[in-house]
C-alpha cells in the first residue's frame, strides 16, 4: 500500500515522500538523497543521508519503514546530511596549477563537516560553508595549503582538533560568536594567517591552537577566556610557547 511519510529538513521545511509500507530505509534515504541542494557532483558523492527519528538515527538500512517505526503520521522524522572524507590531494606532485584549483560548496542542509573531510586537498582554494553546519569535525580541512577563501557561518559551535592545521594560505578569519569549542592545534601551522577575531563564547583556549601562526602579530583574548589550557593562565608563558612574537592583549584579571 502507498504512502506519503513526511520528513522535516533542516530548515523547517516538510516533504512528502511516495513509498510503500514494504520499503526500507535504504530507499527512503536514496529518495532523499535526490533532495539533497548539491550544486556540484563531487560535493553530491561525498554527502551521506541520515534519518532521525526522534532522537536516534535509522542505522539499519534494510529495515522496513514499518519495522523502523515510520508511518504517514510520523512528525520526528528528519533528514541530516552530512560532508565525509573525500581522497582529493594530489599524490604525485605538490605543484597546483591555477585550473585544477577547486571551489565547494557544502550542501544547505548539512550540520557536520565530518573528521578528514578534505583532508590534504591541495587544490581547494573556496569552501562555501551553510548557516546550517554545527560542527567542523577533527583534521576536516588540516593541510589544504591553497586554502585562501573561507567564511565560517555564525551557525558553528564546534571548530575540531588540526581542523584547519597547516592552511598555509589563509591570511584571515573571524571565530563566529556561536562557537563555544576551539581543539588543539585547530589552526597550528597557518604560516599567512595575520588577523584573526575570536568568538567571545569562548572559556577556553589551548596554545597550540595558534601555534606557529607566524605572521599573526595581535591577538585579543577575549573577556569570556579564563583558562589557556592546558599549559597556564600566564600570558606570557602562553605566547612563548607559540614561538613567536605576538602582543597578546589579555582578558580582565588575567595576570600579565
């Protein structure tokens, strides 16, 4: 017997979905996986489909809609999509040329650019990230050396561990209000990276975040940062350990 089984986007949005009551979750997701606002095939391959039904994810694929749980009245359904690790470095050269230089744009409805993403893509140089991505998950973007146009969405609450470690072509970046956690060594190695705004949401802030960001010369910690974890509080120790010059402008009742 057909149906029409609904399932909210991201953006709030409903769709109504023709399936049997003997079909699977496998061919609800591939149904889906044709609504997905991909402009770019590449960006279409690396995109995985989830279900959410209230809390927890439809992992089994080969369950029917039925055994899962899903019917025509269903409202807890939800489509995430997600970006996952794509093999984009070019192996036998670590020369770019211009025409191979790639722009993405992340689908408007993915929440998580997954850990290795895009992982030594050499050749992307633009990310067009949605307001709808929560996360940038660990190394997602570690060592895309032409890396030079990036815009983080005031969505974002979580910038991973080497998330964006050894982009040698960023030269500045603004840290949205919105996020709350910065990992280790999140932007290590960024050799251009001269200005960069952090989100005053921020509690904490490990050194090696910044480490050898060698063409930063001003940084402001904001007054929400109470500890530079893990090594001190002490600013002066702090920018040591960066290993190179900085004029650190420290939060209220920090010592100098």
């Amino acid at each position: 017997m057909a149906m029409r089984v609904p399932v909210r986007q991201m953006n709030g949005k409903v769709i109504l979905l023709e399936v049997t009551s003997c079909a699977t979750v496998r061919e609800l997701k591939r149904q889906l996986r044709g609504w997905q606002p991909c402009e770019d095939e590449l960006t279409r391959q690396m995109t995985t489909v989830d279900l959410v039904l209230g809390e927890e994810k439809l992992l089994d694929n080969d369950a029917t809609i039925e055994e899962a749980g899903i019917s025509a009245t269903t409202s807890a359904l939800q489509v995430l999509y997600s970006i996952n690790p794509v093999q984009c470095s070019r192996q036998e050269s670590s020369e770019v040329d211009e025409e191979d230089l790639l722009v993405v744009s992340i689908p408007e409805l993915s929440t998580c650019i997954t850990e290795c993403a895009f992982f030594r893509c050499s050749f992307l140089v633009k990310v067009l990230i949605p307001e709808s991505v929560t996360e940038i998950d660990d190394s997602a973007f570690e060592e895309c050396a032409s890396l030079s146009c990036l815009t983080l969405p005031g969505s974002l609450t979580l910038i991973g561990d080497s998330a964006f470690a050894g982009c040698t072509s960023l030269t500045s970046l603004s840290i949205p209000q919105s996020v709350t956690y910065m990992g280790q060594s999140a932007f290590q190695g960024c050799s251009s990276l001269k200005d960069l705004n952090i989100s005053e949401s921020l509690n904490e802030i490990s050194p090696s975040a910044l480490r050898d960001c060698s063409a930063l010369k001003h940084l402001t910690i904001p007054d929400s940062v109470h500890e530079c974890r893990p090594l001190t509080t002490n600013m002066a120790t702090w920018a040591a350990v960066m290993a190179f010059p900085i004029r650190l402008l420290a939060p209220k009742g920090s010592p100098a």
